[in-house]
C-alpha cells in the first residue's frame, strides 16, 4: 500500500487543445479551412474558425471596464453587427477571464440582452456558458465564444480560433 491509501493510482496524461489540432483523431489537423467531410463532422463551417481580428480581442478586454448600460448596448450592437457582417451569424456572448481582482474571476458579455455580469468563483454560471467556464479559467485563452447548441470557440491571445 502506498502513501495516502492509494493502490496503484497512476495519473494518467492529459490531452492539450492545439490550434490545428484534430481533438477526436489526437492528431494535428490539416492546415486551412475546414471543408467538406471535416465540416460536416464538427458542424462548424470554415468562416467561424477564421482568425479574430485585433479589434475583437480589444472590445473584449474592455469588458473590465466600468461600462454603463448604454455602452453595454453599443458594444453588443456592434459585435452582433462585426460577427454577422463577418461570420454570417453571432455567438450568444463571450465569456473570459475577469480582471476586475477578487472577488471576480471571470465575466460574461451575452450579445442577446446585451448584458456584462462578473463572476466570483462560487457564482453558478448560467446555461449555454457554464460550459466555457473551465476553458477561461485556463488562462490560455482571451476569451470563449458561446453558439446557441452549446458550441464553445476558444480564441486564443493571438486571434487564433481553436478548432473544436
């Protein structure tokens, strides 16, 4: 018997979520847009997995700002407008890691109802977004897009969209 009672406890390795990465096959994934049988498989069409543009990554980091309702409005407007115009549809909203310091560690921005909350560890986070919340709290990500279905898009610092 070993130390703690634990008999035979191996950890096993954990898998690590690569842009390019071909999560079901444990492989890297062929270089550019996602096509034909690949698209069909993910249900996620090449224009979604196109890299986020600098001024995304911003309006999304300006979320820790104090942004009265009237702002929170222009800002969902505008992505809902950004996300349409480039992607032909838009997530729910995004969820990333919150800046704001304790009690918050994360924070959402739900383009449906245009509405910015904060949240502490222990707040329960609301369906679709519970979902992202573990990715967020990765630190690896600038932030998460939520779909309607429960597709989560992690973007990563750069812009870089990871496949699902």
């Amino acid at each position: 018997m070993t130390s703690g009672g634990l008999m035979g406890f191996i950890e096993q390795p954990r898998r690590v979520v690569r842009p390019g990465t071909d999560i079901a096959a444990g492989r890297q994934a062929a270089s550019g847009p996602v096509t034909g049988a690949r698209q069909a498989r993910t249900g996620v069409g090449a224009e979604r997995l196109r890299t986020r543009p600098a001024q995304y990554l911003g309006a999304v980091r300006r979320l820790d700002a104090e942004l009265d309702p009237a702002a929170c409005r222009q800002l969902a407007d505008w992505f809902r407008d950004r996300y349409t115009t480039d992607y032909g549809d838009f997530p729910l909203g995004f969820l990333a890691t919150c800046h704001l310091g304790p009690p918050f560690v994360d924070h959402r921005l739900d383009l449906t109802h245009a509405i910015v909350q904060h949240f502490a560890p222990a707040d329960p986070m609301p369906a679709p977004f519970a979902a992202a919340r573990m990715l967020v709290r990765t630190g690896a990500y600038a932030y998460v897009e939520v779909y309607q279905g429960g597709l989560v898009l992690p973007v990563l610092p750069d812009g870089t969209v990871v496949r699902p």
